[in-house]
C-alpha cells in the first residue's frame, strides 16, 4: 500500500468531514478516488455496488420475501404509474 498527500481547502476537508459519516476523511477520499477509477472502466460496477447499497438490495428482498411481492399485474400497474408522472413531470 502507497500514502499519498492530498491538499485540501479548508471548505473541501470539511464537506469531505461532513459526508464522511463515520468514516476519517482519509478513508472517505480513498474511496471516492476509487470509486472513479472504477467509474472509467466500463465494465465494472463495483463502484455502484457498495457494500452499503447491497445491504440494502437485501433488506429490499426480505421485505418483498415477508410480504409475498407482487404479482405482474401490480408491478405493471405500479411501472405504468410511474411511467405516467414521469410524462407529465418532463412534457412540456
């Protein structure tokens, strides 16, 4: 593993403090920095796949797995609902 320096403004260190959640700003900027380096590699998609963002793809699954889902006629009423605010929303 290589350190770096990174300079920072004082208004940029503390955005990166503030979005950090938890995290030090160093581990924060390590992983914006390689989140785009994988962005430029299109073939990849670790950098949507997050540990976090699969945790909730799961918590997502249990939810529909206790409730039974949907059947297709709710899930193509609920996409022509969303289709038909998203046309009104960008029809202009």
């Amino acid at each position: 593993m290589k350190e770096i320096t990174i300079r920072l403004s004082d208004a940029d260190y503390a955005s990166m403090e503030e979005r950090a959640r938890g995290r030090t700003v160093e581990e924060f900027a390590a992983e914006v920095i390689r989140a785009e380096i994988a962005a430029e590699d299109p073939d990849s998609f670790d950098h949507i796949f997050t540990p976090e963002y699969l945790a909730k793809l799961e918590e997502i699954s249990a939810e529909m797995d206790r409730e039974g889902g949907l059947t297709p006629a709710q899930m193509e009423e609920a996409l022509e609902e969303t289709r038909r605010k998203w046309r009104a929303k960008h029809s202009a």
